[in-house]
C-alpha cells in the first residue's frame, strides 16, 4: 500500500509545476517508501533470525552516530533560525517540515546511540546461565 502510494504521489508530483506543492508531494512520498521500507524490516524482524551486530558494527555506530545526533541538532538550529527570517507562509510551511523531520531524525538516532549502539558484556553468570538452563542434562547424572 505504501509503496503504491508514493508511486502515485510522483505521477502527481510529475504533473505540477508549482515548486512548493511538488516539493511536498515529493516529499510524502518518500516517507512513504520509507514506511514501505520499515514494514519489510518489521517483517524481517518477525520471521528470520537476526546475526549479531559485531564488535567492529559497535565501534562504528557509537563514532557514527553521534556525529550524526551533533549534525541533526545543528539542522534543528538552523531551522529554527530560518523560520524566524521569512514570513512567507510557503516557506514556513516548508522550513517547518524540514525542522519537523530533523526532530524526528534526531530522535531516532538518539534512541540508537542509547537503545542498540551499545555493546552488550557477556558475564561468566550469563555465560553458565545459556549453557545450563535449559539443558537436558542439568541435574542429572554425568551432567
């Protein structure tokens, strides 16, 4: 459905000529790909088995995101400002999407510097805990 519909918000977006309504149009569309693109990771997610993020993938979110989270909070400023400067109400309502995204942006990857980029440390309990748990053998004789 997400992905028919940004098709059809091109074909729509192809035919105007006004910048602002084709920016927009644009503009829906993509998040919508974008949604079509989350909904095939959601199911991904549900119905095959994730491999581990390696340390090397660890290191590299940690660097990376956080020079991201800087850059969106500077994005967010400059939005800010900008929105003060005009008083057209086109350009505001674009300004204020550009900022409404940032927003967003910086939200999400906030949520991944503090919720996935950071490394998880295998104690010797949680070690004993996966190999014994549920093993057939605990408790028993010769196990």
């Amino acid at each position: 459905m997400e992905k028919k519909h940004a098709e059809n918000l091109k074909i729509l977006a192809d035919r105007i000529k006004h910048p602002v309504m084709k920016a927009l149009l644009i503009g829906i569309a993509n998040d919508s790909e974008k949604h079509a693109q989350f909904y095939t990771a959601i199911i991904e997610l549900i119905t095959r088995y994730q491999p581990a993020i390696s340390q090397e993938e660890f290191r590299i979110l940690k660097e990376e995101i956080e020079r991201h989270i800087e850059t969106e909070l500077k994005m967010m400023e400059t939005t800010k400002q900008l929105f003060t400067k005009f008083s057209d109400s086109r350009i505001k309502l674009l300004i204020m999407a550009i900022h409404e995204d940032e927003v967003k942006h910086h939200k999400v990857l906030t949520s991944i510097r503090d919720n996935v980029a950071t490394e998880y440390v295998v104690n010797e309990e949680d070690m004993w805990s996966a190999i014994w748990r549920d093993s057939p053998w605990h408790g028993t004789p010769g196990g």
